[in-house]
C-alpha cells in the first residue's frame, strides 16, 4: 500500500454509536480508608478514595505471589516435597505436612483457595530458592506493572513494616493477574479439588471470598485480614461485556461495600460492539486492469468507555493503491479513540481481487520491433 494517507475524522458522543446505559447514580459512600474500582481491561478509574495511601495489604498479596507460581508453572509444573522450613508459618493454613507432594499450580491453587499461608511459603522457596530471593521477584514483578507505591517482603502478607502497598497498585496487579487464563480460572471457583501425589489423596477445599456467592456478577478474587491491615478485598465483576475491579483496604463493611461499588462502576461504563462491516468506498488503482478498487470496512472487538465519553472516529485510507490487490488485502483502517487514547480498531481490507494490467513496451522497444520486422521481411 502506497500514496498518501487520506485520512477522515467524525467526533461523536458515544449515544450517537450505541445506546446509553441507565444514568449514573452518585458515587457510594464506603468505610475503606483506601478504595478504587477500574476498568479491567484498560486500567481506567472509575472510583477513587485515598488509593495511593501505602496500606498493609494482608493475604491479598497472594495475588502477587500466585501469579508468580502461575508463571513457573506455566513453565514447569513439577512436584514439590514439602519441608518443615516450608510450613513453619503462622495464620491461615491448606494443611500441608512435612513430606507432602504435590504440583506449583496446586500451590497457587490453596493460597487462593483458602489462603493457606503455608502454601505461600513453600511456592515462594520452590520458585525463589530463599524467601529473599522471592520478595526481589515479587518487587520486580511490582515495578514491571507499575506499582509506584508497592513493596513485598513476604509472600502472604503477614505483617511487617516494610510490606505494603495501594489500593490502586492492587487493582493494576488484578489487571494482570486477571490476564493469566489460569489465575483467573481459579480466583471464580467457589471450590477446587487438589490431588496429592504423596499421601495419595484428594482434598477439597472452599473459596474464602464470599462475594462470589453474594454477588451475582462476581467473577473473583481475593480476600484478607490482619489486626494491622483491617478487612482487605480484591474482587473482579463481569456484566455486559464490561469487566471491573475493586479494591477496599482497611475496610469493616468490605462486603456490601463492593457490591455497591461494582454497582455504581457499572453505571459508569457501557460496552458495545464496534462493527465498520457496512462501510463502502472505491479507491483508485494504479497500473491495475481497471481504475479503482472497493474498499470493505469489518468488524471489530468490543470497547468499554464512560457513557458521557466522546468518540473520535478517524477513517485511514491512502490516496491510490498499486496493483495487483488480493481480496481480503488489508488497504488501511478505521481507528477510534477516546480523550486521545484509541481504544478501538477495524481493518479496511480490499473487497475484490484486481490484476495487474499487462505491461506495454516503451516506444522505442516497439520502435526497434517495427524496424525489425521491416528488414526481416515479416
């Protein structure tokens, strides 16, 4: 694809697109000291208390640490004995001994599950080698993220004055955890089984986070407490294509609290399809058997955006294409964006196949074969 890019803008307010969803309510009160509910696919913020305010996090933390073992799983799911020096940790347990056998996926498995803490510890020295090991691995895997106001010194979140991090940084680590197909296939069970491979026996075991049973959208994902942190609660919620996360810390209300504010976040944010698959236009062609081609537009991936946002529709095609073009050809694109951010894409794909027009041969080259045949007597 050659030639300048002709390039069409239409501002439009997201009414004039898709229907808007019921106006918004005011946004709820809650007794978090620190709250956010965003977007989980973009990050977006919707709600916001204090949610900077660096708080000890409990065993959402597990969060991080899951991901983690996740992560090596994916890689090497091997077997883990379990040690002593495993198991020596106080708090919520999945009950493992000394001489337990069973995989990194099903550690991550009972520290989401039940928030064992001994799961926690015996993940961070597989993966890690040394709880200090782990803790770098999990602060590095904080800066990756961005989690500007985030520090891990333990892999479940037992207090300590160095261990803290945001409502905010919680809800970009659930962003990406939440991208982890296995994560998030575990943190919506409101149970799991786990088979050990030594004793050889099968253990269920229940979600601690009820929301998932209170909450009819609740799609997960994390619970927690100390007498430092309060109540903590992570949750994810899905309806109607939009998909949030809220964070409550230090909260003594954290149940009704979410269900409000996932209430209130779906009030805020309308998810619709965006389909190009009617636009027509014809442009030309050069050096082709005929003068233009027609130009399709398609459909595309659903976007979540404000209900009062505007959208900037801008329609990218060149001036002119150069034969041949293949039916399905991507000719250029139909791009929307959103307080300068694009959310959305089309393709703009050629609609029919145009060969390349034979090539003439330059005057002089026809000059030549006339004289040719001439003096040859043709």
């Amino acid at each position: 694809m050659k030639g300048k890019c002709i390039v069409w803008f239409a501002v439009v307010a997201l009414a004039a697109l898709w229907p808007m969803c019921a106006s918004a309510s005011g946004a709820p009160g809650v007794s978090a000291k620190s709250a956010v509910v965003v977007n989980a696919d973009d990050g977006r913020v919707i709600y916001a208390k204090n949610e900077h305010e660096r708080l000890a996090i409990a065993s959402t933390t597990k969060i991080m640490t899951s991901l983690l073992t996740l992560e090596a799983s994916a890689v090497n799911n091997r077997v883990i004995t379990v040690t002593p020096d495993m198991i020596r940790v106080q708090g919520s347990s999945m009950g493992l001994r000394a001489g337990d056998r069973l995989t990194l996926y099903d550690l991550a498995v009972g520290m989401l599950m039940v928030s064992g803490n001994d799961a926690a510890n015996t993940a961070a020295l597989s993966v890690g080698g040394t709880m200090e090991n782990f803790a770098s691995m999990m602060n590095a895997k904080a800066v990756s993220l961005g989690m500007k106001d985030s520090h891990f010194v333990t892999p479940s979140g037992l207090d300590n004055s160095e261990h803290y991090s945001s409502a905010y940084d919680l809800s970009l680590l659930t962003c990406a955890a939440l991208q982890n197909v296995q994560f998030s296939k575990i943190v919506c069970q409101k149970s799991m089984q786990i088979h050990f491979i030594n004793p050889d026996v099968t253990n269920y075991y229940g979600n601690h986070n009820r929301l998932l049973s209170m909450y009819q959208f609740c799609t997960g994902v994390k619970t927690g407490f100390t007498q430092k942190s309060g109540r903590c609660l992570v949750s994810s919620a899905e309806k109607n294509g939009v998909r949030l996360i809220a964070v409550t810390l230090n909260d003594p209300n954290d149940w009704d609290d979410h269900k409000a504010l996932l209430d209130y976040g779906f009030t805020q944010i309308v998810s619709r399809g965006v389909d190009d698959s009617a636009y027509r236009v014809t442009i030309p062609i050069v050096g082709g058997v005929q003068g233009t081609v027609q130009v399709a537009g398609t459909a595309g991936e659903n976007i979540s955006v404000g209900t009062d946002d505007q959208i900037v529709r801008r329609v990218e095609l060149p001036q002119f294409v150069y034969a041949p073009v293949k039916r399905g050809q991507v000719l250029g694109r139909v791009c929307y964006a959103c307080a300068g951010r694009t959310v959305a894409q089309t393709e703009l794909v050629a609609a029919e196949d145009v060969s390349q027009a034979p090539r003439q041969k330059p005057w002089f080259c026809l000059l030549w074969d006339a004289i040719t045949e001439l003096f040859s007597g043709g």
